[in-house]
C-alpha cells in the first residue's frame, strides 16, 4: 500500500517521483517538487520510474516544475517515464520534450 503513496523526494541529485499520482494528489506532490527544486542548483534528474500510474495531471506538473527549474537556473531531465506516460505526451506532441531532455 505504501507504494503507492505518492511523492517527490530528492536524494544524492535525483529528484525521485513515486506511487499513484491523479487529480486530488497532485498538488501536493508538485508542491513538494518545487520546494526541492528552488533549494537545488546545477543538473537535476527527475526518476518517473516509480509511477504506478499514469495521468495527464503528471505532465501538467512535470511541465510546471520545467518551468519553475528554468526561472532558476536549473537543468530538469527526466529518465524512467513509463510508456504509458510517453503514449499519453504523444497525445499533447510533449513525447520529445519528455524524452529528449538533456
């Protein structure tokens, strides 16, 4: 169950999202996401690989949190989106932008 607890944690440069991301959790997770985004400078890798599931809420926030990384100064790229998650950029012509982050 805890698995699916919803989070973004940063830990030795990666910023690590994890668990059941939809429309009523969102907010907090992205919240969190910023916190530790405005503290970081420098590259800063964000792991999708821990979804356990898949909503376009995700890209609104991962395209919110690229954003706010570019206002300060700081390299977002992403690694482990899951292929439903890359399907649904495809959707929102967004799959390069998800996939080919440096």
């Amino acid at each position: 169950m805890s698995a699916s607890v919803p989070r973004a944690r940063l830990e030795a440069g990666v910023l690590s999202v994890s668990g059941a991301i939809n429309a009523h959790n969102v907010a907090q997770v992205r919240a969190e996401g910023e916190t530790q985004i405005k503290a970081y400078s420098g590259d800063l890798e964000v792991d999708l690989g821990g979804l356990t599931t898949t909503h376009s809420v995700i890209l609104s926030m991962l395209l919110c949190w690229g954003r706010l990384a570019e206002t300060h100064g700081v390299l977002l790229s992403f690694t482990g989106a899951p292929d439903r998650l890359v399907s649904l950029a495809a959707l929102s012509n967004l799959q390069d932008w998800l996939q080919s982050r440096p």
